[in-house]
C-alpha cells in the first residue's frame, strides 16, 4: 500500500472513532403531568381561643389597659 492510503485509512479510522463514542442527550417532556402533593394542615383555632381568653381577661379587669 502507498503511504497516502495508510494515512487516509488512519485518519478514517481515528475519525470513526471519535464520533462513535460522541455522548448523545436527549430532553423529552414527560408523558404524565407533573403532580404535586401538599399536606398542609392549618390550625387558626389556637389564635382563636387566644383572643376569646384575652377578651374575658380584658373584661374582668378593665383597668389595665
């Protein structure tokens, strides 16, 4: 073989090499809707009851305000 077809044989050979290990990334939407879960618990009945002893105290002892 000439040198030239040794070199372009290398050369296509290095070249298949280089892109057959080329990563590939693919981004795909997902097929089902995203779902978020949120237990949320509130609890305003403490604040509540807060302001219902508050009103009694302030109504048994009007001089302190």
């Amino acid at each position: 073989m000439k040198r030239a077809n040794v070199r372009r044989t290398v050369c296509g050979l290095g070249l298949l090499a280089a892109t057959a290990c080329t990563p590939k990334v693919v981004v795909e939407t997902p097929k089902e809707p995203i779902t978020i879960n949120m237990n949320i618990k509130i609890e305003h009945d403490i604040h509540v009851r807060v302001d219902k002893d508050l009103d009694a105290a302030i109504a048994n002892q009007k001089d302190v305000f």
